[in-house]
C-alpha cells in the first residue's frame, strides 16, 4: 500500500521525538502502519499523539496498534467513521458498532 505525506510525517514526527533516532526501515514500518490506520478512518492529529506516546513512554516497541491498546496511551474522540472494522485509532463508538 503506498504511504501518504501524512502519513511519513506522522512517521517522521515519531522517529524525531525518540531518545535515539530509528533505521529507516522502522520509521517505513512505522508509516505503514499509520497508512493502514488512516485508510479506514483515523484521525491524524489522535495518530500523532499515540506516536508521541510511544515514542517517548515506550521506545522498545514499533508496533502502533499495541500503542493503542495498552492502558495509559492517550485515547481517540470517539468516532463513528466509516471504514467497517472496529479499531482503537476510533475510539468507544466504532468499537460498538
């Protein structure tokens, strides 16, 4: 899936907010799996946020998703956006729907 701007920036942001900066093949993965987030609906700015998290709470992992999940992360606005799955870059409500 090719990788939007945002998406590298969300990307770059991450990487730049790290203790030690990342391999390109991290910062990469790390975009793909914002892409992945925002073709189905998350906010960039929530994204943003959570790669701030990690980057900074939690520099051992690579894995957004996982970001996401873990208690303490900061959380999305729940939204109702489209895309069909349920997924924590959506927050309560399109957990629910």
């Amino acid at each position: 899936m090719p990788t939007s701007p945002a998406a590298h920036s969300i990307a770059a942001h991450w990487a730049a907010c790290r203790k030690h900066r990342p391999p390109a093949v991290l910062r990469l993965d790390v975009a793909e799996q914002v892409q992945s987030h925002l073709a189905h609906g998350a906010d960039p700015e929530y994204l943003r946020r959570i790669s701030y998290w990690m980057a900074v709470e939690q520099p051992a992992w690579f894995d957004l998703s996982l970001a996401m999940r873990m208690s303490g992360a900061p959380q999305p606005e729940p939204s109702a956006a489209p895309g069909g799955r349920a997924c924590p870059c959506r927050g309560a409500l399109a957990a629910a729907a």
